[in-house]
C-alpha cells in the first residue's frame, strides 16, 4: 500500500482536526501528527530496512516544511482605538485677562450710569475721547484674549490604536499541500523498490555474494541426482564425491578420535562414533563436528 493511500482514507478525520485547530500554529501540530501516522502505517508493510529508512527521512524532510505551507484562508484585522479625555491646563495669563475684562466690563457699565443715572446710558451713547469709550474696548480686548490663550492651554491627547490580527488556515488548501508532498514520496520510494528489485535480479545465482561456480553446479545436481534415485549405492558414491571436492577446497572432512576429539562436540552414548564429521581447515574448526561416546 503506498503512503498516498493511507492518507486518502484518513481525508476526513485530518480535515475535522484542521478545522477544528483553525490557526496555522495548531494546524502544524495536526500535521506533525498526521505525518508520524502514515509513516508508522507505511513500515509496517514496507519490504526492506532501506525502504523504511528512506520514507523516515522523506517525512522528516515535509515535518521540517510546515511551516511553509500556503494555508491561509481568511485573514481578520481587529483595531481598537483608546485615548484619554481632553485635559485643560489653566493659563495663568488668561486668568488675568479674565479678571480684568470682568473689571473693565463693571467701570464701563458704571461710567454709563453715572452720565444718565435716570434713563441709563447705551453703548450708541458713547463717543470716542470719552472714558467709556476705551473701558468698552478694553473689555473686549481683554475677553478675547482670554479665550485665545485658554484654547492654547487645551491639552488633546492622541489616540492609541491597537491591532490584532487573526489568520484562518484553509483546511482543504493544507490538505492539497500536504496530498502533493505524499505523492512525491511515494514516486520516490517507487524508484528505490524498483532498484531493489533489479539488485535481487542481478545477485541470482549466487551464495552469500559469490558466484557459483560450474564445479559447484555439477556437485550439487549428482547429489540431488542421488536423492532422487532413491539408490543407497549411488547416494554414497556421490557422498564420496563431496568429500573430494571439500578437500580440493582444502577443507578436511574429518571423523571422531582420540586425536580429533577437540573438533567435536560429544554426547553420551552407547557406542563410540561420529554422528556428524567435522569440517577442518588448516588446523581450524570451520564447523564443529557431533560425536557420541560409549560408556
């Protein structure tokens, strides 16, 4: 089974997750886990070590892109805007000219009066050179400048603005992404089993690496000849045939003594002899020998 057919019958329940982890921070750890499972699937079945070695590193290869991801789905700005109320620092300036407008204001008023004490006195009254005239317009001035230099004196604050920013993965984009990532895994792999295949092709005919040689091939076809025969005579001859061939190899074919007792391993019984001859070469134990020993 490839990687690609797990995760296609896992589609489901990897979107339900996405879904439900909705920032890209937490789809990552979905994805983690996703990948650590379809990895652990894959090996039980895989056909060799090297095969399972390299999906392991494949996987780790998408674990260490995640973050790269193109899952963005939606993407939210919240601002908030925070400022203190207006602030009003009092002008000492504008205080006096206050004081002093309100000062004016009463002598002009009491100037007016005192001209016409009975049927009081207007404002169109007034003539220029009188001292009614200038009280009138220090009033003014100083009033005005009162409200100047008060506005001055308003301190506005600025306003703090906040943003927060939300971002929503899109759970079928991620599963796009992560469906293309398996499918190269998987092409990849397929090369590896096919050069595995053709390893094994090319290692046929041959024991532990070496190639059997045509001595080889015959010694072992006379003796399944023999088997086969199902003739005690013919069996022996052939048996004998081995024996020769091991020497030719300089490997010695050798029976159960007193002087050979070290190349065997001996077990009790009622008669003394070989169960299995040894296999020796040069003076050492290619294969220990069995021997029985009699009482």
């Amino acid at each position: 089974m490839k990687m690609l057919d797990i995760l296609e019958k896992d589609k489901d329940h990897l979107l339900t997750e996405l879904t439900r982890a909705g920032v890209p921070e937490r789809a990552a750890g979905v994805l983690e886990t996703e990948l650590d499972k379809l990895l652990l699937k894959y090996n039980e079945q895989a056909s060799s070590d090297r095969e399972r070695d390299a999906a392991a590193y494949m996987v780790k290869a998408v674990r260490h892109s995640l973050p790269l991801v193109d899952s963005v789905g939606e993407t939210k700005v919240w601002e908030m805007q925070e400022g203190a109320k207006a602030k009003h620092k009092v002008n000492p300036v504008a205080l006096i000219l206050l004081v002093a407008g309100l000062a004016c204001a009463v002598l002009t008023f009491i100037f007016m009066n005192s001209i016409k004490p009975k049927i009081g006195m207007t404002i169109n009254d007034l003539k220029p050179g009188q001292p009614g005239t200038y009280l009138l317009i220090a009033t003014v001035v100083c009033i005005l400048g009162c409200g100047l230099l008060r506005r001055i004196g308003t301190v506005v604050p600025k306003k703090n603005r906040k943003q927060q920013v939300e971002i929503k993965i899109d759970p079928d984009r991620v599963y796009r992404s992560l469906h293309t990532a398996i499918l190269s895994i998987d092409q990849s792999l397929e090369e590896i089993q096919a050069a595995e295949r053709w390893a094994k092709k090319e290692q046929a005919g041959t024991i532990e690496g070496k190639t059997i040689s045509g001595g080889e091939l015959d010694l072992f076809a006379d003796l399944l000849t023999a088997a086969y025969s199902k003739d005690g005579e013919y069996a022996l001859e052939k048996i004998e045939d081995l024996k020769y061939y091991l020497h030719k190899q300089q490997v010695e074919v050798t029976d159960y003594s007193e002087e050979t007792k070290q190349y065997f391993d001996v077990m009790p019984g009622t008669q003394t002899g070989t169960i299995r001859p040894a296999l020796v070469a040069d003076g050492k134990v290619l294969k220990k020998g069995l021997a029985s020993r009699g009482r």
